[in-house]
C-alpha cells in the first residue's frame, strides 16, 4: 500500500504541475497491483478531492470559452467511450493512444529541446508558425478520440492534452482550464461507478489510505509550476507526454503476451 501511496504522489505532482497525467501515470502499475476492475473506479475516486479544490481556486483563469469548445466537441465521444468501454479490448486502445501520444511527443521535444539545446537551432517563435487546415483538423481529431478514450477508460488525458496546449497558451489558464474540464469528467465517471456498484469497500480503502498521497505531491506540484516560465512548462509538458504515451504503450504492448 505504500508504494501505491508513493506512485499516486508523483502523479499528482506531476498534474499538480502540468494539468494532467495523474492518474495515467499510475495506471498501469494500478492495474497491475490491484486488478483493473479496482484501479478505475480507484483512480477516479482519488482525483476527485484536488480536483474539486482545482477548480474553485482556479475559477478565475479557468478559460471558461476554450473549455466550452472543448467540451461541446467532446461531448459525443465520451457518450460514446462509456459504451465502447464493455466491448474494446483496453490493451489494444492504449497501444494505440499511447503510441500515438509518444510520436507527438517525441516531435515536440525535438523541436523545443534537442533542436535549440544540442544543435543550437534557434526555436521558431508561435506567432511565425502558420496555424493550417491539416494542424487544425489532426487536434480536433485527438480531442474527441481522447474523449471517447477517457469515456471509456479514464485514459484520454495526453490526447486531449494535444488540443488545449495549442487553444490556451497561458500556463495558469491552461493548467486550471484542463483541471476544471477533469473535475467535471470524472464527476460524470464517478456517479457512473456508484449507480452501478463499483464503489466497493475494497476501492473506498485504497482511496482512503492514498489520498493523504496524493494532496502532498499535488501541493509540490503547484509550487514547482510558480517557478517555470512558459517555455520551461511547454518543455515539461512534453517530457510529461512522452512519459505517459510510452509508458502505456510499452506496459500495453507487454500484457497482450
């Protein structure tokens, strides 16, 4: 129970920090330790609580326009995902997330890390990058896929991710504009597993001892992001998605054998 403790602490500083990658972190090993069947309900019940104090604090940077799109534009994939998740095979729709979220990510940090800081090419600035149709229609793409992945299990953080770095550009409202939009998705998710039956005494005892876990790296998480500049952040983000894309795609790939 410790080492669960542990795990939920680094993710939460990590979503303390960057907005998301909580409970996909700790996922895997979640699954691995106490059975899928307990780590869902598990992982979304131990979110609740920061997120609902993300949320009040961060009313006023949350990007309450961006957040509307985001969630219009989600809103039938997650209908969808909470079907799809009885008849898809879980491995095989995280190989896929995960493998795609890792090809992003390691685009990105080749572009903002390796290209600037080990060939000492300069970075392009935002505003000289041209926002085309093709860009526009693959971030809607990985906004509702990720929605319907998260519908189904509570996996689609890093797809998502992919679409509001690019619609909000500020760290504060970012981080409160994902952290609102988790609070309300895994409310939805959590009446989802009352109504039928997966609170157990099983799950309401792990949450109960991983939640003192989970507000200590939370609160460290929120002080290292009052120390990062955009750029540091934006950096950050993408170590961050690179983590949780290879990661489910490795620990994903690994169970099918």
């Amino acid at each position: 129970m410790l080492f669960i403790g542990m795990l939920q602490s680094f993710g939460y500083f990590v979503e303390g920090c960057a907005g998301f990658g909580g409970s996909v972190i700790s996922s895997p090993i979640n699954a691995a330790l106490i059975g899928p069947d307990t780590s869902i309900p598990f992982a979304t019940m131990l979110a609740l609580p920061v997120l609902y104090y993300s949320a009040i604090t961060g009313f006023k940077t949350t990007s309450w326009k961006d957040l509307g799109k985001i969630l219009l534009f989600m809103a039938p994939g997650f209908i969808l995902g909470n079907y799809l998740g009885i008849i898809i095979n879980a491995d095989m729709a995280k190989i896929g997330i995960g493998g795609a979220v890792t090809i992003i990510a390691l685009m990105n940090i080749w572009k903002h890390i390796i290209k600037p800081y080990v060939f000492k090419i300069p970075e392009e600035e935002e505003d000289d990058e041209s926002d085309t149709l093709g860009k526009k229609v693959f971030r809607y793409t990985c906004l509702i896929i990720g929605a319907t992945v998260h519908g189904a299990f509570t996996i689609g953080g890093p797809l998502i991710t992919v679409y509001t770095l690019n619609a909000v550009k500020d760290k504060y409202r970012f981080r409160s504009t994902m952290l609102t939009m988790w609070c309300i998705l895994d409310t939805i998710n959590a009446v989802r597993h009352c109504v039928t039956g997966r609170w157990t005494p099983e799950v309401l005892g792990y949450f109960v001892c991983a939640v003192p876990f989970t507000i200590l790296g939370y609160y460290f998480g929120i002080k290292l992001l009052h120390k990062v500049n955009r750029a540091q952040f934006l950096r950050f983000i993408y170590v961050v998605l690179l983590g949780t894309g290879g990661s489910m795609f490795v620990t994903s790939l690994l169970a099918l054998f």
